[in-house]
C-alpha cells in the first residue's frame, strides 16, 4: 500500500482537542456549574415546521411502492436545482438550473471541489481562516499561500499582484472575523483572478445573515465573475440543517480553464463519485425556498442576529474593537490588555464560565483575537453578555 504521504505535512488540530480538555477539566473541578457556551458553530434552534412538515412527507413516501424513491440524481433532483436558481434569480442573479449542484453540505464540497484543479497548485487562503480550507490543500498536496489580514484592512485584505495563484478562497461573511466583503473588494478578487487565470473559491454559507443592501450576497452579483469564480453555500446555518446536511455549489457555464469545460468537469465528477443526496433531505431543503419557508428561517436568523446585538451592545459600552455581528453570525473582538487568545480563553472559562474560541486556532492572524458565536439560546447570550460586561469593566 502506497499512502498519501501529505498527510505528513499536517499540523496537528488542537482546537477544539484543548477547548473540549479545558472545558471537561474545569467542570469535574466544578461539578454542576452552568457553561455559558459561545464557540461553537453548530446552530440551536430547531428545523423550521415547513421543513418538517415536507420531511415528514418524504418519509411517508417511501412507505408507499407507488411513491417511493430510489436513487437521485447525482447532481441533485430538478425540483431543488429550479428552487434555488429561482433564488438567485429573486436578487437579479440569472442562472441555470444546471449550473446548480445539490450537495451534502459546505464542508464536503470545499474539498471535494479540489477534484478540479489537480495536484500541485498554489492556492490563496486569507487568514484567519476556516482551518478546513488549509487542510484540504494539505492533503491535496497544493501549495498554500497565506494572505494576512488585521484590523488595518477589517479583515479584508486587497489582492496583491505580485502573487500568483490558481485557486483563491473568500468567505464572505467570513468565518470566523464575521468580515463581509464589499461590491468594491469583490470586484477587486475578481479581475485579480481573471487576469491571473485563477478561479475564487466562494464560500457563502453566511450570505442569508446580510442585512445592507451594499453587500452582496453572492459572488455572481459582480460583473465578469462567471467566468473566474465558484459559489459553495450551504442551509446549515441559514435553516439549521446542521444535523441534516444540505447544501448547494454553483458553477457557470463560462468558467473553463486550460481548455476544458469546470461544469461540464462536475457534472463528470458527481456522476463518477456521488449517488446523490437523499430524497428525503431534498424535499425538506425545497421547502427552505418557499415563500413560507423563507418566512420561518428569517424568524430564526433574527434570533441569532439579536444574539448578535447583546453581545456587540456590550463590546461597545466597552470600548473593544470588533468586527462581524451585524452581518454574519461571529463576533471577533480583540483581546483585552494585550491577552493572548488562550489566556482569555482561560480568564473567561474560570472567572465567568463563559466559553468562545481563541482566534490563534484560526492561524497565526488571529493571535490576540477571539471568536464568539451568536447560535446559542438568547437566555444564554443575555447572561453571558452580562457577565463579560460586568468582569471587563474592572
């Protein structure tokens, strides 16, 4: 057996590892004690009822020889493809129901998509990063460029044209600086990477926590990125399908590269490595898109995003800089009295029991930084929020 000697090249990830050893080594000295926790991603609320209710329809078809469903098509059912196009279409954004690939999530797509671009690229991640994005590489065996970002820039760092690439990765509403990029940053990657014949890697899974119409929500929103760019979203965060898993890739039919056809190229790549998404998990994802659909999940995201406003109303009473919240479900605030991000992760964990996520887990940008999620219950965020306050104001 010969192994994919990459692996090698790995860091160690011990970010959660230590977060989870920290947190369990505190509650066995504390027995009881109540963890106000703010760092995981994972969302909180419950599946929408429209989606429930289209679940449960699904189930009930596969009782039945008449309406039971086998195999799906590899690169998604029709009906969810024309759903979400028509979702685009609904902000001005015209694509086809065949540029529209239904995935298993945001995740799984982010490295499978790497089938594309064979070995040995060079790729572009800004950092602090979703550490996914750098590990696939790793063990894709592509070389990695990091592309600092800071307060300087909010987190948004301009393209530099002395570098070159083939694949780029934005996150927009990023993970985890909550940054979002503008009509003017986008359009700034985007004829960087058209000029340098690379392809962007859009990574959108936040794109439904926007709230300023100057901010796009996806990347085909600026002229001429059909034909330099990927868009990877998912309905994890936007309609809680964390534990259920569904997400969505678009790919024009533009985008070619080195004479070959990125569409096309998909289509072969699903149909040689997937059996497609469940019929069930489909037919509740259908029901995201409806108008009723729509209506329930705003009803959740607004609850995050006045999660989000407890926590920012207390940051700014203060005084400590910050970026994300408004639109995007991460708040990334920086440490207080030159704290590293460990150091504060302890000084919450065991003075208040507040738990979030130190941001050097995201790379060496994110040093002196520190990541809150908004997903948890609104009791929690409110306590939480209260105790920070009261403990920093000292």
């Amino acid at each position: 057996m010969i192994p994919n000697m990459n692996y090698r090249n790995l860091k160690e990830s011990y970010l959660f590892y230590n977060i989870a050893q920290k947190t369990n080594t505190y509650l066995e000295a504390h027995p009881g004690t109540h963890l106000y926790r703010m760092g995981i991603g994972d969302v909180s609320l419950p599946l929408c009822d429209a989606v429930i209710q289209k679940l449960h329809e699904a189930v009930e078809d596969q009782a039945h020889k008449t309406t039971f469903h086998g195999y799906m098509p590899e690169c998604g059912d029709m009906e969810l493809r024309r759903t979400i196009a028509a979702y685009y279409h609904k902000r001005g954004v015209n694509i086809s129901n065949e540029e529209v690939f239904v995935s298993s999530g945001a995740s799984d797509e982010l490295g499978d998509i790497l089938d594309l671009f064979g070995k040995e690229k060079t790729v572009l991640i800004m950092e602090p990063a979703y550490p996914a994005y750098v590990d696939a590489n790793v063990i894709a065996g592509n070389t990695v460029i990091h592309i600092p970002a800071g307060e300087e820039n909010g987190f948004v760092p301009d393209p530099d044209p002395g570098i070159a690439a083939d694949v780029i990765y934005i996150c927009s509403p990023n993970n985890p600086t909550g940054a979002v990029f503008s009509r003017t940053a986008l359009q700034a990657w985007v004829d960087y990477a058209n000029k340098m014949n690379a392809v962007i890697l859009f990574d959108a899974a936040y794109e439904a926590f926007i709230e300023e119409d100057e901010i796009p929500h996806s990347i085909f929103e600026i002229p001429e990125a059909r034909t330099c760019a990927i868009e990877i979203c998912s309905l994890s965060k936007t309609a809680g399908f964390t534990g259920t898993r569904c997400g969505y890739t678009v790919i024009p039919k533009e985008l070619s590269r080195g004479g070959m056809n990125l569409n096309q190229m998909w289509v072969r790549n699903r149909t040689t490595k997937t059996n497609g998404v469940s019929y069930i998990i489909q037919k509740g994802a259908v029901a995201v898109f409806t108008e009723e659909g729509q209506r329930q999940i705003r009803h959740g995201i607004e609850i995050y995003k006045k999660n989000g406003a407890c926590l920012m109303e207390a940051l700014d009473r203060l005084g400590i800089w910050y970026c994300g919240g408004k639109n995007a479900p991460y708040i990334w605030m920086k440490c207080p009295n030159g704290m590293g991000s460990w150091e504060f992760f302890d000084y919450l964990l065991n003075e208040i029991q507040v738990v979030g996520t130190p941001g050097e887990g995201f790379g060496a940008c994110g040093e002196g930084y520190f990541r809150f999620s908004t997903f948890g219950s609104p009791e929690d965020t409110k306590e939480a929020a209260r105790r920070l306050e009261l403990l920093l104001q000292k």
